[in-house]
C-alpha cells in the first residue's frame, strides 16, 4: 500500500499509473484524474465500469513497434471491478472474481478508441511480457479473484495465457500448461537470453509468512518455456553466428539446421525472416518498466555460398531515440515465430 494511503482513498483514486510512449504520442493508462496533469496526450483505461490499476491491478503493454509505418498499439488486461479492495476488509471476507477483458487501442489513430477482447479466464496482478518472436505476449502470475494488496485473494491464476497480437479477433489467447506454485502479489517475470521467462517471488501478507497461512510467502524461481522452445522446433531455429559490433546498419551471421538439409534434399527450413530487439523490463506491480520490442527493417539476407544453411542478414537499426531509447537490448533473428538464442547490443548516445 502506498505510504499514508487508506484503504478507503486505494478504491476511490487508483495509485500508480503507467505510461508508455512511442513516437509523441504518450498514454497514460488508469490512475486518477490528477495523474495527468503533466500529460501530453492521454487516455484512461478501457471505459468498462471497472478499475485496472493498483489496487485493481490489470497489467498493460506497448504491443511489438513494426517499421514503415509504426503504428503503436497498447495493450491493457484484467483488474477488478470497482471496490473490488473493500470487501476482501473489515470482517466481510468477499472475494469478487478478477476481471476477464482486455482493451485494446491505437495510440496513433486521430480519435484513438478501446476495443474489447476477453480473455479465457480472469485475471489480477498478471505480468504481460512480450516474447521475442515479435508475435506473442505471455500474460503470467496473479489471481483470478479481488485485488493486489495483503491478504487480498484467495485463488491463484496458475495457467499461463499467450496472446496473438496478429491473429483475428477471437482467436487471440490461447491458455498454456499450468505451474503448481501461486504467484500472487509481488511475483515478478523476466525475459531470458534464450526465450524463457524468469517467474519468481510471492508474497500477499505485510511481512514474511512462511508457515501457517494458505499461501505462504515463497522466494523460489521458475522457468516457464513457450512453445517455440520445444525440441520439435530446434531444426528450424536460426543461430546468430557473427554479428557486427557497431554501425547505423548491422550485419547478421546466423544458420538454420533444416535449411541446410533442404539443399541436401530435406524439407524447407527457412520461412519469413525476421529480426527483433527488445529492451529488458524491470517487472513490479504488475507492470514491466522500460519494455519494448522493435522489429528491425532487414535490408538483405542471402545464403552464403558453400556454407549450407547459412545466411548474411543485413538489418537497419531505429532512426531515433524516440523509438530506441539508449540502452542495451537483446536481439534475435526470428525463423516463422521460432527465435533464436539472443545477443546483447548497445545502443549509445551519439557525442
């Protein structure tokens, strides 16, 4: 809880709003009316009677940034209904079901408005991590009942969701295998160097609890792996060779198993190529600070002569620091959805 807030001033006047931005465009999503004063362009959350901020907490994101032209889309899923906080206090001990909606907006669009899509179950407190694939978002952690806050929900969200950005509408999420650890309020996921996501922590109670409670305080970390990361996919799985350290444009080495077998009469092995880069986040509270995904314009790749299932990709990086702030980021050669090991690169101040 937010230093010197009540109980009472967390329902009537959300805390902790986000901002995301790309472009000049800034959103500002959830949150009370004062958290906007300083806002250049800004929308509330999707207008659907409910609250998705903290304590309520939906999660949101900044959908993958395609070049030529970029059309930024934010992403915000889950909550609860309005004093959803309240009644889990006081002796009253109700627990109201998490929200099951996402809203979906165009940040860019001269009248920017939600669309809502529904979820295949409810969620609050989830993390949103966009998957380097460019593709999929996995929305991860929280509950499926009440709010953020101590001793707040009483059911975990266990089953993983990834959501289709690109897909037709209705046939966006699709729920994945369960894990059998709660990670409600203050868990946390990451994005790893080789596609998997880092989930850890829990902790519902104002201190550490370990024992005698139903869900405990637990420090443990797990790995959740996407489905690109099965061992069916490892032949179709670019491999980053020899990257170029530095340049406006950037040179990419990398193979692809199954290509090489195709010029040996196999099956085909490389499809629509393309590269992406991702800025690491800093997850908390349900919301992953510093995160964004840009698809590099890819200039040429050929295959190398006499080096089957090799390739020569040149890709060019964003023209501006509005879109690719100075950082490190993570970058992967992407095989129909099926991303390679990424590698560390630097985008610097220009002196």
């Amino acid at each position: 809880m937010p230093p010197g807030a009540s109980s009472s001033s967390i329902t009537s006047s959300p805390f902790w709003p986000r901002s995301l931005a790309a472009g000049n465009r800034p959103l500002g999503v959830g949150g009370s009316p004062r958290a906007y004063r300083s806002t250049p362009v800004a929308t509330r959350s999707p207008r659907t009677g409910t609250v998705r901020n903290y304590p309520s907490s939906g999660s949101s994101v900044l959908l993958p940034l395609k070049p030529n032209p970029i059309e930024p889309d934010v992403l915000v899923c889950g909550g609860a209904p309005s004093g959803s906080y309240n009644t889990t206090k006081g002796g009253i001990g109700t627990f109201v079901p998490a929200l099951t909606t996402c809203g979906r907006i165009k940040i860019t669009d001269a009248a920017p408005a939600w669309v809502i899509e529904t979820m295949p179950s409810a969620r609050v407190m989830g993390d949103m991590i966009l998957l380097p694939n460019g593709a999929e978002v996995a929305i991860i952690n929280g509950a499926a009942d009440s709010t953020a806050g101590w001793e707040s929900t009483k059911t975990p969200a266990y089953a993983p969701v990834v959501y289709r950005p690109d897909h037709s509408p209705g046939d966006r999420f699709e729920e994945q295998t369960a894990t059998g650890v709660a990670r409600l309020y203050h868990s946390s996921a990451v994005l790893l160097r080789d596609g998997r996501l880092l989930v850890g922590g829990s902790n519902p109670h104002t201190y550490y609890n370990f024992s005698n409670v139903q869900f405990p305080t637990d420090l443990s970390l797990e790995a959740f792996s996407p489905e690109y990361l099965d061992a069916s996919n490892d032949m179709l799985r670019p491999r980053i060779l020899e990257p170029s350290p530095t340049g406006a444009t950037v040179a990419l080495q990398f193979s692809v198993p199954a290509s090489a077998r195709r010029r040996r009469g196999g099956a085909a092995g490389l499809g629509d190529v393309s590269v992406t880069m991702v800025a690491p986040s800093f997850t908390t509270h349900s919301f992953a600070m510093n995160q964004r995904l840009l698809f590099l314009d890819v200039t040429k790749n050929v295959a190398i002569r006499g080096r089957a299932g090799t390739f020569n990709a040149s890709v060019t990086m964003p023209a501006t620091a509005v879109l690719a702030p100075p950082g490190y980021y993570m970058l992967f050669v992407v095989n129909v959805h099926i991303p390679s090991a990424g590698i560390w690169v630097q985008i610097q101040t220009q002196q």
